[in-house]
C-alpha cells in the first residue's frame, strides 16, 4: 500500500536557504496580498454605494486596517506552508484573483 505521504516534500537541505526563501515569501507575499486586499475591499465597497463619497472612505479604511491581518496572516501561512512553493501559491494566487475582481468591480 502506498502512503498518501511518500512523494510530500521533506525539509530542505539548505535550511538557511529555506529560511531566505520563506522570508521573501513573507514579506514580498504578504505585501502583495495585502496590497490587492486592500484596493479589493475599497473597490467593492464604494461600488455597494455609488456616489456616497463617506462610503467610499470607510471602504478605504476598512481596507487600509484590514490589510494589517491579512498581512500577518500572510506571514504566518509562509512559515506554515508544507514548502516554499505551497507558499508563495497560497500567497500569489489570492492576491491575483482579488486584483482581477477589484478591476472588474471597478467604476
């Protein structure tokens, strides 16, 4: 029988070298997922109300705040991630797919 585990990724060879790896997936991940978060938010919020400048606002800061999370959110999936790979897919596919919403929602 065959596990289910026989082909996952182990730990690297290089453990400082996965640590580099890891912290610019961390940092330059989070930031573009927190990046694409934050206009996402803005965006869909103002376009629940158009033409309410104050709602717009507080979908920018509701974005601008949220985006912290997501941002250490970001940094804690990079670190927890099976391998580099697994994190910088978990962190750039979402990120994608809010900047494509956010233009579609887009006034």
């Amino acid at each position: 029988m065959v596990s289910v585990f026989a082909h996952a990724p182990g730990p690297s060879r290089r453990p400082r070298e996965d640590l580099r790896r890891r912290l610019t997936a961390a940092i330059l991940g989070g930031y573009l997922l927190a990046s694409a978060w934050s206009v996402g938010i803005a965006m869909a919020w103002s376009a629940a109300a158009p033409g309410d400048s104050l709602r717009a606002a507080d979908g920018v800061l509701i974005g601008a705040m949220s985006a912290l999370v997501v941002c250490v959110l970001a940094v804690l999936w990079s670190f927890a991630a099976p391998s580099v790979r697994h994190a910088w897919a978990g962190l750039f596919a979402p990120a994608v797919i809010l900047a494509l919403l956010s233009i579609l929602v887009a006034p």
